[in-house]
C-alpha cells in the first residue's frame, strides 16, 4: 500500500499571510495530502477538487452538530446538507436569486447603490479608501435589499456578517465568539420577525420571501439560511471588487485590453475569481473510507477542498500564476462546484461585472490603485483585501 | 442504447449511445464531450450545459421546465428557439437519433 503524501511543512502562520506559494509546492508534490497542522487531507489540484464534488455520498457535507463552529454560529442551514435535504432548501432560496429576479428587482438595486457609492468616493476624494468607502458598504447594502430586510445600516450589515464568520471560524471555541455571535443572532431575528410578517402579506423577489413561501422549511430552517446568506453574500463580493481594481493596476497588459475593449469585463471578473479566490477552501466529511487520486483516505477524514489552489493548477491553466485575459481554459472553482456551487453566483457576476466595474469605468478617470505594491492580501480560507487606497484624475 | 449526436461549433459532430435515464449532460460529460461545463453537476444551477435541440427533435423532447426557462435567460450564449439545459433532458428510447448543438459559450 503506498505511503499517504504527509506534508508536515506546511504552516498555517505562513497560509494566512499568501498561500500560493505552498500550493504551488502542494500541486508539484502532492496534490493530496494530509496536513497534520490542521489535521486534515488537503486536495489541491483542480481534478481532485471536482472529483470530491461529483460523490458528495462519499464527501459530505453533514458534520455532526457537536463538532461544528458553522452548526453553532448559524445554525444547520442548506451548506451542512447533503442531498435530498440540501436540494429542498437549494430550491427554496434559488427564485430570488436567479437571473429573472435580478432583472425584475436586484438591476435597479445595483445601479441605484452604484449612485450613491460613486458619489462617496468622489466626494472622499483621490487617496480614499476604496474598500472602506465604496465595496464593503456597496456590498453590505446590495446584500440588505436582496434579504428583503428594511432600515438595516450598512456598518450594522457588516457588523453582522463579520460576527457569524468570526463563530463559523471559531476552532478555539472561545466564549466570548459565541456571546457576541448569540448577540448577533438576537438582533438579525428582530429584523428578520418584521420581513417575515412583510413577506407573508406581500410576496417579493427577496431572500426571506423565497424562504417564507417556500414548501417544507420550518421557521428555522428559514433563520438558519437567512444567517447563511449574510455570512456568505457580502464579503465575497466586496474582495473581488476591490481585487479587480488592484489586478488591473498590477497588470498594465490586462488594464490596456479592457481600455482598448479588447477585453470585457466578464474576462476580467472571472480571471480575478480565479487569480485571487475569495473562498479558499471548505470542508467535507469523509463518510467511508476511499481513494483520491491514488491516496488512500480513511473514514470519518476531513478533507480541505483547496478552489484557490485548483484555480491555480498548472494541470488545468497554462501560465497559472500569471493574470491573464481571454484563457482559453474558462472552467474556474471559485465558486464552486457540483450541488453547492454558489447559489450567489449570478448576483455576483451582475453586481460586479454587469453594474460596478462599467460604472466605475465611465465615472472615473483612469480609477486605480494608489500604491499597488504596498497592498496586504490576508487570510486563506476566506482571502482579501480590506484597504486600498485609489487615485484618478480629477477634470479641472 | 440510444444513439445521440453532439454538434460542435466547429460542425465536428460526435456520436455518443446513451443508457436509458441518464441525461443529455451526464452522458456528454461521461464521454468527455468538449463544451458541456456543467458546474452544478445537473442540479439546475449554473446553465453552464447549454444545448440548442435540432429542430426534427424539438417536439419530442419539448420544452424547458419553469426554472430550467429561467435559468436560460442567464446562458453565457443567448438563448434560441430551441434552447434546452441538457441536465434536464433525459434520455428515453424516442430520442433515438438526437442531434444536439453544443452552446459557443458556456460562462
């Protein structure tokens, strides 16, 4: 029986500061193996990546509740489901996300924020902030207007996304986590009691809605997937947003072609998805004992499913560590794949690529980074920037 | 076994056979038909399987389902006539014979 790949050098000090370089060394050396500093198998290569994804028998996504931080901070909603459970409550969220309800309601949204956040940053002026200024709140109120949720502030949306990941991420069980989880959870139900009782009168193309109306959902399981979405629909977008306008300052090549129009922005979004994945890596559960690409994993095996390390696999993308428009190779991870790919997915791309970047772009004057070279890239499981100082030319 | 015929943009026209219940989508995927992404593996979520049903057939395999229709409206290729996701298609003994336009662009 060969030896399963154990690769003991890989530190999680150094995956939080940049990844890329261990992946790089994971793909070349072991595309599956087992990191005994997270005590669980990475797979790093984009085949093994979709292989997990085609048998979620094998690969689940259950957990038990007792050992779970998502269980705990949000409950168990439709990402700790296998199917047919997962399928219900997939189906149950789809309507108010899904290209129909974009054009009917979240289009006007976008380009209404897009309004106002554009006028924020003109008015911070060249230096600003643009994550502070413009993505984050941008996202955070994109977010609110699809929940269906009334008079929520964008600092308090943020406050609540960042608290549920701060649980979900919470692997030392620290008390103090849970309490302001718990405090969290308190204020999102008295919001989310009122959208409930809107929404029952009055049905709309919102998130609670969707969930309200939808057949065999209890109440909590309305709650827990409502928690779900506000962890998980804000600070995604709001990362690739501001990586965009990085990667185009970064790269002169990609930030001509999209001047010249030689390139469009649904290249420039993808390849920055793919580039500088916003989600990592998530977990599966190994339900019996299996093989992956010749590696032996025994049951009960957590297994890391690396989409930013895939989406770099010199396997699958020529010249994979360099940000390039127009691949050929279209086919990214970054948001996932098989029955749990982001449900988010096309607000994602109209958000972004269809309002945000073509508005930016006809509002401002050669928009880029300030100091591109002095930028902090952080995290690896979920991965961004939070500050990014902009410039642009001004008219006199 | 059912005979089914993927046409690539190029015209270059692959003969796969089909065993019954599967679909369109799992049947290209499983002969590594170039073209059909599939990114939800079949669940109806992504439109990334996107087929044009030659016409001979287009009464026979008949029309997208609720969701399915509301899906094509976001294919990365405009939608036609005869637009189907081919997860939704299921290959039964009176599909002998399909012939199937594999979408340009599936993001």
């Amino acid at each position: 029986m060969p030896e399963v790949p154990v690769a003991d050098w890989v530190d999680v000090g150094q995956l939080t500061i940049n990844p890329y370089p261990v992946y790089s060394r994971l793909l070349v050396e072991s595309p599956v193996a087992y990191v005994p500093q997270l005590d669980r198998y990475l797979v790093t290569s984009f085949e093994g990546c979709r292989q997990i994804e085609l048998d979620q028998t094998t690969f689940s996504s259950f957990e038990e509740e007792r050992s779970s931080t998502m269980i705990r901070a949000l409950g168990r909603s439709m990402l700790r489901h296998d199917d047919p459970r997962h399928q219900e409550l997939r189906a149950a969220i789809a309507p108010s996300l899904r290209p129909k309800a974009i054009s009917e309601s979240w289009n006007d949204v976008f380009h209404r924020l897009a309004d106002t956040y554009i006028s924020r940053l003109k008015a911070a002026g060249p230096g600003a902030d643009f994550f502070t200024v413009f993505a984050a709140p941008y996202a955070a109120d994109a977010l609110t207007a699809i929940l269906g949720f009334d008079g929520v502030s964008a600092e308090t949306m943020m406050d609540w996304s960042h608290t549920l990941i701060r649980g979900i991420s919470n692997v030392t069980r620290d008390d103090e986590v849970w309490v302001q989880t718990d405090r969290v959870r308190s204020e999102i139900d008295m919001v989310l009691d009122k959208a409930i009782q809107r929404v029952q009168r009055t049905p709309d193309n919102s998130v609670v809605s969707s969930l309200v109306h939808a057949h065999g959902l209890s109440d909590e399981d309305v709650r827990n997937n409502v928690r779900l979405a506000i962890s998980g629909g804000m600070n995604e977008p709001s990362h690739v947003m501001t990586s965009m306008i990085w990667c185009l300052t970064e790269f002169p090549n990609a930030r001509a072609k999209i001047e010249s129009g030689e390139a469009t922005w649904s290249q420039v979004f993808e390849e920055t998805a793919r580039f500088h994945s916003p989600v990592g890596m998530y977990p599966r559960k190994v339900t019996r004992e299996t093989e992956l690409l010749g590696v032996h994993i025994p049951k009960d095996a957590t297994v890391g499913v690396v989409v930013a390390a895939a989406n770099r696999d010199p396997s699958h993308f020529n010249n994979p560590d360099t940000f390039v428009l127009g691949r050929e190779e279209k086919t990214h991870l970054a948001f996932g794949n098989g029955p749990h790919v982001c449900a988010g997915k096309w607000v994602a791309r109209a958000m972004i690529r269809d309002v945000v970047m073509p508005r930016l772009a006809s509002e401002f004057n050669a928009l880029k980074a300030l100091i591109p070279e002095e930028t902090r890239f952080t995290g690896w499981v979920f991965r961004g920037t939070d500050n990014l100082p902009v410039t642009w030319n001004q008219a006199n | 076994m059912t005979k089914i015929t993927y046409i690539q943009p190029d015209g270059t026209e692959i003969d796969v056979h089909a065993r019954e219940g599967e679909s369109v989508m799992e049947l290209a995927i499983r002969n590594n038909v170039k073209g059909i992404v599939a990114e939800c593996g079949g669940a109806c979520a992504c439109a990334t399987c996107h087929v044009f049903v030659d016409e001979a057939f287009a009464d026979v395999v008949g029309a997208p389902g609720e969701l399915e229709d509301d899906m094509l409206d976001g294919a990365a290729t405009p939608r036609e006539q005869t637009s189907r996701l081919s997860c939704q298609i299921k290959v039964r003994a009176d599909l002998e014979g399909l012939r199937v336009r594999v979408a340009p662009e599936q993001f």
